[in-house]
C-alpha cells in the first residue's frame, strides 16, 4: 500500500441521481466503499493519517461533544445558550496515546470550568 491518506472530511455524500440530494448510505455499503478504496490503493488503513486513527479521533471528539451538550444543557451554537451563565468556552487540544498511534483531538470547555468529560478524562493521554 502507499502512504497516501485519505481525509474522511473530503468524502462526499452520495447523491441520487433523479433528485440530486444526499441519500442515506448503509454501513455495508460504507464499508464497500472503504474497502475498494483501500483495494486501490488510495486509502491508508494504519499509520499516521490512516483510515483507524481518523476514526478514533471522530469517535473521541464526538463522545466530549454529546457530554458538554448535557452539562450546559444546549448544543453547539444554539441560541439557547446565550447569557446562560456557564457557557461553551471553545476547545483546547489533547494528544490521546491510542493503539492506532497518538491521536490529536479537541476537546471542548466551558465558560465554569466544572465540565469533567468521561471518555477521556482532563489530565488522561494514554487511552486504555
């Protein structure tokens, strides 16, 4: 296999060809689609930048994602939020040691400072 390295942001959506909107692609079909590109040579399964890190690193940003939404109590940009008292506050970078390799992810904070996010705890960088 070469080092090239697909970024999973740059997958599009699959489109219908009567009315051109996004259609729902299945996970046997997501699968297939992966594995043919892995077949050809243009996807990196393992190794830095590879199809397993990046999908580790989309499943441990989006698990902080879910926890801070029920700490503040209202998703990433709602209005709700607004002049709520304890507020998103952006993220800050973690480098989290992984079985694929050190994964990069950003996770989020808080205006309070009381957000303890669970899967990967403040203070962690080895994820057992």
């Amino acid at each position: 296999m070469t080092d090239t390295a697909v970024e999973l942001e740059t997958v599009e959506p699959v489109e219908s060809a009567e009315s051109g909107q996004p259609v729902a692609v299945s996970d046997e079909q997501l699968v297939a689609m992966l594995v043919e590109c892995a077949r050809s040579e243009v996807l990196q399964l393992t190794g830095q930048g590879g199809l397993l890190q990046q999908l580790t690193k989309r499943v441990l940003e989006s698990a902080p994602e879910g926890e801070i939404a029920d700490h503040v109590g209202y998703d990433k940009h709602d209005v709700a939020g607004r002049n709520s008292g304890n507020s998103r506050n952006g993220t800050r970078a973690k480098t989290v040691l992984t079985d694929v390799g050190p994964v990069e992810v950003k996770v989020p904070r808080e205006t309070a400072g009381t957000f303890e996010p669970q899967i990967v705890r403040k203070r962690q960088r080895r994820l057992q």
